[in-house]
C-alpha cells in the first residue's frame, strides 16, 4: 500500500471550503430563489463536496456519508412533493440518529463515535466513553433545538438558523472537547519503534 496516500491531509482552508461550502451555498441559493432552489442547490454542492473530499484523500469518513444520504432522500422529498417540512425534518432526524446512536454504542462498549470520526483521533477507552456521551446529548439537544426553532419561525429565519446558529454551535462545542481529548490522547508510536505482542514478543513492522 502507498504510504503517502495513507498520510495525505487537507490543509485547514481546503478542509473548511468542503465542510461549509454546500451550506454557504444552500443559504445564498434560498436568498435568491427559495428554499425549494436552496435545497437543489444544497444536494449537489454536497455531493460535489465529498466527492472532492475522497478525490483529495482518497477516504472519506463514514459520518459525511450518512449525512450526504441524508440530505439527498429528503432533499429529494421536499423537491418531488414541494414540501420545505422535509428538509426542516432532515436536521432533527439526523441529529436524532447520531445521538442515540452514539449513546446506543455506549450500552455495548463498543465507541461508535471512533468510527464516525475516521480514525482522524487516538483515544483510550474512556476518552472515548466521556466524548460519546458529551457528543451524544449535543446532538439530541441539537435535534431538539430545531424542532423548536422551525415550527415557529418562517422559512427564512430557520435557514439563517441552520447556518448561522447550529454551524457555530457545533464548532464551539467541538473546541470545547479539546481538554478532554488531550487528556485521553494516546501517545503516539514512532515509525521506528517495534511493535511488541501481548506475549511480550517485538515484531518488526513491515518493509523492515
């Protein structure tokens, strides 16, 4: 395997034009023609957006998967039966889903949240357990949130809502988890250490 593709990252301005790109894009687009061209628009930039992801990286983590499957079945919904509810929806069920997924992996011991994130942090078991928890309950009072914000609100307000309040939100409580996550960190592991066995036998690693 090619080392180099397994190390290839975006740099910080690249990786924040993919993340918030189809949003700027779905508020421009519901600025000038509604929320039904916002939402067609919002599909394909984010469909754009995690192609040039995996073309990039060659990987792509497994939450902007679901979240892009998301957005195309009710994206697809709210154009097909000219409905906004369906996008509307869209936030508190994926937020939903990602809460008690989360809090459900937690039952099982089992860190779904590592699965999630791609690998991208190195935490101990219970690094992990504390940040499935906080991210759990965020993303259920998110979904909580929304459902507050667009059954009383016009279309409008709940768009400038969806970008300019649960984008902010979301970051602030991600910089948040930084104590915790440096806490938890693994320490990482030279490329010219040996790897030792739980029998205590040292075996190279591969290529030496």
């Amino acid at each position: 395997m090619n080392a180099q593709a397994e190390t290839v990252k975006l740099s910080p301005a690249v990786k924040m034009v993919i993340e918030i790109g189809p949003l700027v894009a779905f508020f421009l687009a519901n600025a000038r023609g509604g929320i039904f061209v916002g939402t067609a628009v919002y599909m394909v930039v984010a469909a754009i957006a995690l192609g040039a992801n995996w073309w990039l990286t060659r990987k792509v983590a497994l939450l902007p998967i679901v979240t892009l499957g998301f957005v195309l079945v009710f994206g697809v919904l709210t154009l097909a039966l000219r409905d906004d509810i369906f996008i509307k929806m869209k936030v508190t069920i994926i937020n939903l889903l990602f809460g008690l997924t989360i809090l459900g992996g937690l039952l099982f011991g089992r860190p779904l949240l590592k699965l999630a994130l791609g690998g991208t942090i190195d935490l101990d078991a219970e690094g992990w357990r504390k940040l499935s928890l906080r991210w759990g309950l965020f993303f259920l009072a998110l979904a909580a949130l929304n459902e507050i914000v667009w059954r009383n609100v016009a279309t409008d307000a709940w768009v400038n809502f969806k970008v300019f309040g649960i984008l902010p939100l979301t970051f602030g409580f991600a910089v948040l988890q930084a104590p915790l996550m440096q806490r938890h960190m693994r320490p990482e592991t030279s490329d010219d250490e040996a790897v030792v066995t739980e029998s205590g036998q040292q075996l190279n690693r591969p290529g030496e």
